[in-house]
C-alpha cells in the first residue's frame, strides 16, 4: 500500500481550477477550522471537507490519512490534553498525587479541549490532502520557481524524489522476498531495505540532478508569466474561500454559536449555531455544483 | 560548421584508475545520424555525457582536449547553456522525467530557455503530436510504463527543437514494435528538422540501416568510424561480438559486402536467387502455417527436450490479475512450465510479462484462477542491485552460490563496484543461494544494457541449470536473446497469451517479434539464428550456385557454414 498521496488529473471542479485558486481554497478550509469552535459547525465542516474530497477523487487518500495518521492523533491529543490540562471541574477520575505533576484530576472539560484541537488538525490535515490531491504541483512549483529560483530546485528535486523512493523501496522490498535464503524478516528486514533506499538515494537525486541540468535548469531563465483568463471554476472556488473564510469570521465574533471549554462546558444548540453549521460547509460545497468544463 | 567537434577529448572519473575517454577525436556535421557502438563499459556513455557537459561539470574528474557543441566550448559552458543546443536523453526514463504530468514534462526545457508562453504551448502540442503523446498530455508521469516515460523524456529533449540529440540506449526497455518506432521517429526527425543525432545502442540490428555513420569505441578510443557498410566490413575482421545477424550469417557463407539490413540482404540473396517464395506466398500455396498454429515437425535445434505434461515444475489455471479501479493486467492466462525447459516470455510493454513472473514467484496473488508450484520459484527483478544489502560479495551468498555463478574470486569486493554482467550473476547467485535448486528460475529482462558477449554467457549459465531440472522462464524484449536462448515462446497480448509454441514457431514470420535472420530468410525452415540461417542457405547455395549480378560489387568466398 502507498502511503503517498498523488496529484492525479481528474474530472473534478476543483481539478479544472489554476493551483493558486485550488490551493487558497484549501488553505481557507483549514483557517476555517481554526476561527471555528462550536463542536457543530467543526463538525458540518469535517463532513464537507470529506464530501469536497469525494467530489474530486480523494476519499481514498483522505479515509488512508484519517485511519493511518488522523484518528491516532486525534487519540493522542485527548489523551495528552487529558493528562496535562490542569482546567475544569467537572472531573471523572483521579489518579491521585504524582510527584512534580501534583494532584491528578481528569477532568471532562480538558478532555472536550483536546477533542476539539483533535478535530481541528484533523480538518487542517484533511485540507492538505485535498490540496495535495487535487492541485497540480507543477503549476505550484512553476509559480514558486519565478520568485525562488533556488529554492524551487531543491523543491522540483524533493517532489520527484518521494515517489521515486518510494517505489526503489517497493522493488528493494519485493528483491528482498525474492532471496534464495528467504531474507531477513521484520524489522531487521525493514531496515536493511531503509538502508538501501537512503544508501541509493544519493545515486537518484544525482541522476535527477543531472537530468535538470541538461534541461537547462541553471540556465538562469525564469519561465514567463502565463496569461490566463479566469475561468468558471477559478472564479466560482475563489468566490467560496471567501465566502467560507467570511462566515466562519462571522460565526465567531456574533456569538450564535458559542463554546465555552472552561472552567465549565457551555454549548449552545440555537438556531445560530445549526445554521453556521450548514452554511458554512455549503459554501465551502458549493463550486462543485457547477461541472461545466471539468473533463480532462 | 559541424554540430559536434570533438578534439583530443580525454577524461578520468574522480577517483578511477583508468581513463573512460583516450584521445576521441571526431565531429558530427548537421544532419548526420550517428551510431556509436562498443562492447559494455566501452565509454560510450561517458562520450554522450562530455557532449552533453556533464563531463566535467556535473561530474568533476580530469579533462583534457575540448568538446564544442554549435559552437559552445563545453569548458567554458554548462550543461544547463549546453542543453539549449543538445537535448539528452538517458537510459533510464524513471530518473530523467522530473515534473509530475506529462505537459510540464514537455514545457520544462522551454521554460527554462525562457521561450514565451505561446511559443511553449505550441511546441508542447507539436512534440506530442509528432510522438504520439497527445492523448497522454494530462497524465501523471508516476502513472507512465516504462516505455511512454521514454518517450516523454525524448519529447522533452525534442521540444526544443535542439540541433543535436544524444540517446544513450533509449530502446533498452522498449518492447521491438515500440523500438523500431522510437528509432524511426529519430530518423524522421532527422531528416526533416535536420537534426543531428548520436545513439548509443547494443542492439546494432536495429538501428543500423538508419545510421550515416558508425563510431565504435574500444577501451575508451575510437576504433573505427566509417559508414555502416564500412562498419560492418571492418566488424568481420576486428571485432566480432558487433556484427549484426545479417552480417555474421553472410561471413559465415563468403558473401560479400555485409548486407547493412534487412533490405539489403534479401537483395543480395535474390539477385542470387537464394530467396525462396515468401512466407505468404507459401501459406496461400497451403505448406507452412504461421505462429502457433503449425504443426508442422520443427528442425532439430528447436526441438524442445522437456514436457510440461508429465510434472509440470509451474501451472498456472485461468490466472486473473485485476486491479481495483484500474484495468486487468492477466485476463485469465494458462499455461504449464516443464521440468528443466526454457521458456522466453515476450509481448509489448505492458502486456503483463513482469506481473505473470510476479504472480510465479509469488509475489502477488491471482484475483481470480490458481497457480501450482512444483518447488520454489527464483525470481530476478529487472535490477540486480536491488538485492544487495552488504558491503562485500561474500556477505551476500554461500561460497557454493558464489562458485555457481564464477564469483569465488571475487568475495572481498563490493557488490556496487561489479560490472553489470557480474552484478547480474551475483543477483542470480543470491536467487539461487538455497539447499535444494529452486524448481523454476524466473528472470525479468535480464538483457537490457549488456553485450553481445554478455547475453551469450548469461544464455549459456542459464542453458547449465537444466542439469538441476530447474525450469528456466525469461521475459524479455530482445528477441535475438529469445532465439538463442528458448525451446518455448510465450507471447502476450493485453495480458493474455495469443501465441504459445517453440522458438522457431512463434519467433518466424512476424514483423516485430522475429530475429534479424528469420526477416531475411522469411521464416524458412524455422532459422532464427545467423548459424541456422546460414546452414540453410548453404543448401541453397549448393543445390543452385549463382554467380553475383554484374557490377553488384558482390563476391563469395569458399562458405564457412556451421552444420
């Protein structure tokens, strides 16, 4: 199983948008996730997130990130919360007295704090892997290599590096089963492999070093601006960032949604906060209603 | 003003012992199509990397002499300046596609040149045209086979519209259709654009009647740079592991000139009218069938000695790869491997080759059908480095498997400094290193980048496993290999077997998948090799000996036939 997640063409609104607009969008649904608070509304945002990520390709990639890396993490970081968080009073379990921690009380409060800076990271993470997913990294890299040149390089080098890796290990992993003596197996195994593909990453970076070069990399040239009229889809998913970033703002500072975490839990269940909850993954959902143009 | 000069170039790598480059001295004049040929670790590459400017650039080393590419010293320009005049394109495709689709690929070069939007846009769309990428143009390079990544890589050196272009080995991993393109296409591109193009090459057959020049190195010197009828002539009597085919069967019967193809030969042979009636003539006349079908008697030398019958040493049943949300690769493929027998695996680039060897060794399973082993399967994958995880040889196998594969000598060395007919030993020593022999030795294009030296010894080690009874199944592209080496051909198409015969049957009377010899002879009597070939027009030649045409410039000596 790969656990790298890939830009891939496809019929997609988000797909059709230049990767300036594609990649504001996403980095506007993780600043949501942070102005947000109200448990409600985080949660109407996960569930677009996902559904944005089932319209364009990546349910697959983000289910993988959410079962390999989100919900380990989202456990950790209650737990830690939990732990360390000397907030609340409404406690559930007392461990007792522990040295220089002092008295420990788990209290629901610090709990709830960690569930929701879980869900938090868990979005913004989620963000990145519709971004990665669905926003071309060439035209990415392009526009960073007409501002940092230098930087760019290491950049190209490093994007095309990682799968590159990842497959030489892949073959070193099939070569290694293949062994007349049937190979070392665990994690001794594992290692020798990891030595091999960092041993042979030098050779391939080299190789693809040198491929740049004679493609005229140091040459100097910084590659034109590309004219481009907006299109539909550009315009439609820069119109949601906006949109989206405004009525996440709007959540916040009007106060229909409010989420106290200390020293007591207050949750509003109003009309407010059940409205911000729709409205703001609505917007975030809405360019995807328009699939005029968006075949490959 | 010539294209390439190259004068007094000589060049040591940092740190080796010997020079990879003695005294070249050659010059390449606009559209000129150069071949450059030599036996493995000639400098061949080494000459496309000064011409290039990686050498001493990118490389470091000592440099001495001067390189000078449509005017630009290589001393006093860099690869990147060089790279505006000669586009590169390297052996192995993985490493030189560097964007994430096909048309950034393409726009790199130009962009890098600072070619206006417009004018990137429109070479983009033209390469892909001209190379028959267009349909692929918003595709993932990480998606690309082996071989549309070598074709994008040729386009993104072709974009440009470079005077020179330098390939070293591009069909190494094409399949002989998509070969016999990719070199046709350099030939159009030759002479429409007026391109001037150096190849390196191992598998001369190929490309050498589209060559104006062959250069051949030797030990790091030019040895010979002449025509390729030149060439050929000077091959004969200097080096013989370079002849082609046509010209080995021709020297082993006394005809002179060597023939430069296909073409050539069948000319020769009919103005003596060796040329029997072509293989379609004598289908429609009812006495030879083509492919798998003949049951016709073969000749000796393709009578396979083993049977799948009895204890097959591998079965597969109906075997079905699919992969989710993509295509299927095996689309129920049968077959049995007998005991000891040779087998050679053919078909185009992703025809499912390398999965069916996977499926046999067991590295994937079928979704549908089953697979019976009658011991354990070998298998080598496509890079023997792969399988090596210590710093010196004798960490990798037991002496015994080192001794199998002629290593003994060699135990203290690093499996890294090996050269690549070594590596590849050791990789099958590796293998094959267990207490009992393993039932079936599956190996996947074993061939690419090596000699014709280098295949003969491999066929050879490979032919002594019978004395094991270990099966022996290859895939590969290299059909002069396949001829020499198997009993039994396995052709796949869209992953499923559509030819399934001996050599000599599947290997006669096609257009791609067929030796240099079985094109001239038009599948005659089954010959696939020069020696077969030539045996076969000895008799001819001795049943109605004819004298040359008058002024065709041709002579005989007394035959050399081999019986």
């Amino acid at each position: 199983m790969s656990v790298l997640i890939a830009y891939r063409r496809r019929s997609s609104a988000l797909h059709a948008t230049r990767a300036s607009v594609g990649a504001l969008y996403g980095v506007t649904l993780g600043t949501a996730a942070l102005i947000v608070q109200h448990p409600v509304v985080l949660a109407g945002l996960l569930v677009g997130l996902l559904l944005a990520g089932s319209a364009c390709g990546a349910a697959r990639d983000m289910a993988r990130t959410l079962r390999v890396v989100g919900l380990p993490l989202l456990v950790l970081t209650v737990l830690v919360n939990v732990l360390v968080s000397r907030g609340g009073l409404t406690v559930f379990a007392r461990l007792g007295y522990f040295g220089p921690f002092g008295e420990m009380n788990l209290t629901v409060e610090a709990a709830a704090y960690g569930l929701l800076v879980g869900v938090r990271l868990l979005i913004v993470m989620l963000a990145a892997v519709l971004v990665s997913s669905a926003v071309d990294p060439d035209e990415m890299l392009r526009s960073l290599r007409r501002l940092y040149p230098g930087s760019a390089l290491a950049a190209t080098v490093a994007t095309r590096l990682v799968p590159v890796l990842a497959r030489d290990a892949q073959r070193l992993g099939d070569a290694q089963r293949c062994r007349g003596d049937g190979g070392a197996s665990g994690a001794r195994a594992r290692l020798g492999v990891l030595r091999a593909v960092v041993g042979g990453s030098l050779d391939r970076s080299l190789d693809v070093a040198a491929t740049l070069e004679v493609r005229g990399y140091g040459a100097g040239g910084r590659p034109a601006r590309i004219p481009r009229v907006l299109s539909r889809h550009d315009v439609h998913f820069a119109l949601a960032a906006m949109a989206t970033l405004a009525a996440a703002i709007a959540t916040r500072l009007s106060g229909l949604a409010t989420f106290e975490v200390y020293p007591l839990l207050h949750l509003s269940l109003g009309a407010g906060a059940l409205l911000s909850a729709l409205v703001v993954p609505a917007l975030a959902l809405a360019p995807f209603l328009d699939r005029r143009g968006i075949a490959l | 003003m010539s294209v390439l000069e190259v004068e007094r170039l000589s060049y040591r790598y940092p740190g080796a012992g010997a020079a990879a480059l003695t005294d070249v001295t050659l010059a390449v004049e606009p559209g000129e199509f150069c071949l450059v040929a030599g036996l493995s670790a000639s400098g061949k590459s080494t000459l496309l990397r000064a011409v290039s400017g990686l050498v001493p650039h990118f490389h470091g080393g000592d440099f001495a002499g001067r390189v000078t590419v449509a005017g630009l010293d290589t001393r006093e320009h860099g690869p990147a300046a060089i790279g505006a005049m000669a586009g590169t394109v390297f052996q192995d495709p993985e490493t030189q596609v560097v964007m994430g689709t096909v048309r950034a690929e393409l726009a790199l070069g130009l962009e890098n040149l600072g070619r206006p939007p417009a004018a990137v846009a429109r070479a983009v769309e033209e390469v892909a045209l001209a190379l028959g990428l267009a349909s692929l143009l918003d595709r993932s390079t990480h998606e690309l086979s082996g071989g549309e990544l070598q074709r994008v890589a040729l386009a993104a050196a072709l974009a440009p519209r470079p005077r020179l272009v330098l390939l070293d080995e591009p069909t190494s991993q094409l399949d002989p259709v998509a070969g016999d393109e990719l070199i046709w296409l350099l030939r159009r591109l030759n002479q429409e654009w007026d391109t001037a193009v150096l190849l390196v090459e191992h598998r001369l057959e190929r490309c050498l009647a589209a060559a104006d020049r062959v250069i051949v190195l030797e030990g790091g010197r030019v040895v010979s740079d002449a025509d390729p009828a030149g060439f050929l002539g000077w091959a004969a009597g200097a080096a013989s592991p370079l002849q082609t085919p046509a010209a080995r069967m021709f020297a082993q019967l006394g005809i002179e000139p060597p023939p430069v193809g296909v073409r050539q030969a069948r000319g020769t042979l009919r103005r003596r009218d060796l040329l029997e009636p072509s293989l379609g003539e004598r289908m429609q006349a009812g006495g030879e069938h083509a492919g798998g079908s003949s049951r016709s008697r073969p000749p000796l030398w393709r009578r396979s000695k083993a049977s799948a019958k009895d204890s097959p040493a591998l079965r597969m049943h109906s075997v079905w790869h699919e992969l989710r949300d993509g295509p299927s690769i095996l689309r129920g493929v049968s077959f049995s491997l007998g005991v000891g027998e040779r087998v050679v695996l053919m078909g185009r680039n992703g025809a499912g080759k390398s999965t069916l060897l996977r499926h046999a060794a067991g590295l994937l399973a079928p979704t549908r059908g089953r697979i019976e082993r009658g011991g354990r399967v070998a298998l080598l994958l496509q890079n023997p480095g792969d399988y090596f995880l210590h710093e010196r040889v004798e960490e990798e196998a037991s002496a015994p498997a080192l001794e199998r594969a002629r290593l003994s000598e060699m135990g203290a060395r690093n499996p890294r400094d090996l050269s690549g007919g070594e590596r590849q030993r050791l990789a099958l020593a590796v293998v094959t290193d267990s207490e009992l022999p393993p039932t079936v030795l599956a190996l996947d294009e074993p061939t690419r980048g090596m000699d014709r030296g280098a295949k003969s010894s491999l066929a050879a080690w490979l032919s002594e496993r019978r004395v094991d009874g270990t099966a022996v199944i290859v895939a590969t592209h290299d059909v002069e290999f396949a001829a020499e080496f198997a009993e039994r051909v396995l052709l796949l198409a869209d992953g499923r077997v559509i030819a399934d015969s001996s050599a000599g049957e599947v290997l006669c009377g096609g257009w791609y998948f067929t030796t240099e010899t079985a094109r001239i002879l038009d599948g005659a009597g089954q010959a696939l090799l020069p020696e077969q070939g030539a045996v076969i027009l000895g008799e001819r030649m001795s049943r109605a000996p004819t004298a040359p045409g008058p002024g065709s410039g041709e002579s005989v000596k007394r035959p050399r036939v081999l019986r």
